[in-house]
C-alpha cells in the first residue's frame, strides 16, 4: 500500500514538474508530456520527501551503502534531498556527482563527492527516459572506481519508456518513487474530481 507520503510527493511533482504539450527529450524522443523533476527536487517540500522516500528504499537493501549519486546536472539535488535528511533516519549518506566530461581544470576529475573505492553506492537520478544517463553515469564509476558495488538504482519518476529493462539488462537492480502510469492516474483522477 502506498503511503500518505508518497501521495504527498506524487501531488508535489504533479503541480511543480508535470506539463502535458509537445516536447523533444534529451533521448531525442517525442513525447506529450514533459517532467522536469529538477522544479520538486529544488523545491523545500519536494526535496525533503524525495530524501525521505529513497530513504526508505534504502532501509529496505541487504547491504548498507557509503553514498549515494548521479549524473549531473539532474541527479545532483536527489542525492542532496538523500544526504540531508539522511542523518535523521539514522542512515548517513555522503554524495558525489558525475560529471558529463571531465574537468579540464583544477584535479581534473570527472567525478566530485564522497565516494570511495570498494564501497556499496546507490546510484540516483531524476527521470528515467530510455536508461541512457543512468547508464553513462554508471560507466564513469565503473571506470573511476571499478571496485564499488551499485546496490541500487533509483529513480524519482520512471517515465516507462524502457530505462527500466535497459538498466535491468545491464545487471542493475532498479527502483523509481513514481511511475508514468502514477502520474498520470493522478491527473486523471482531478481531472475527474467535481469543483
């Protein structure tokens, strides 16, 4: 049964993050609907149910992980929301972000946070199209880090487009708060509700 939380958050990203219209996704693909999950991830209410539901997906893993990360620029307010309110559920989490190119300045790194050689990492993203991002961002800790284990991928909003096979294909357990199908469920829901 879902909780009064996550109704909570799926209202959240429905007001602040979901757009029926005509958009092109990073993937290049059409689609009649947009999410910009980046509008709950910044926003204070968002962010903190957001922390707060990973949170409670991470209690549920057999292996307790260091910290938590993503692609930037998308992943990176989700593995903020994760890590602040991670202390409080008594489950610390650091973060780290990977970069799309590595820095050609400064350590030249391409990925910047805590996250440590050997250790159990969950890999988090906003929205999950085709799997592309998550998949990059995994090939780059695999690279930087080739010792670290991803005990799991989680995603805010699943758009159901087949980033959950790809992700799965690629041996990676994967999660997502809120489905497409959720969404919308919910907008049709008030749509259908009288005034």
């Amino acid at each position: 049964m879902r909780s009064e939380k996550w109704r909570h958050l799926l209202s959240v990203v429905h007001r602040e993050s979901f757009r029926r219209g005509e958009f092109t996704l990073a993937s290049g693909l059409k689609s009649d609907f947009y999410i910009d999950i980046r509008q709950t991830s910044t926003h204070p209410e968002g962010a903190a149910l957001i922390g707060d539901l990973i949170l409670e997906r991470v209690e549920q893993l057999a292996e307790r992980p260091k910290s938590v990360g993503g692609l930037a620029l998308g992943a990176v307010p989700v593995a903020i929301a994760v890590t602040s309110r991670s202390v409080d559920f008594g489950v610390p989490l650091a973060s780290f972000m990977v970069r799309k190119e590595v820095k050609d300045h400064g350590a030249g790194r391409r990925i910047d946070g805590h996250i440590v050689d050997g250790d159990a990492i969950v890999v988090v993203e906003d929205t999950i199209t085709t799997g592309g991002s998550t998949l990059k961002a995994v090939e780059a800790i695999r690279e930087d880090y080739p010792n670290c284990r991803i005990v799991q991928v989680i995603a805010v909003v699943d758009r159901e487009d087949g980033g959950r096979a790809a992700i799965e294909a690629a041996g990676l357990p994967f999660d997502a708060l809120i489905t497409r199908s959720d969404l919308f469920a919910y907008d049709d829901e008030l749509q259908n509700t009288p005034n």
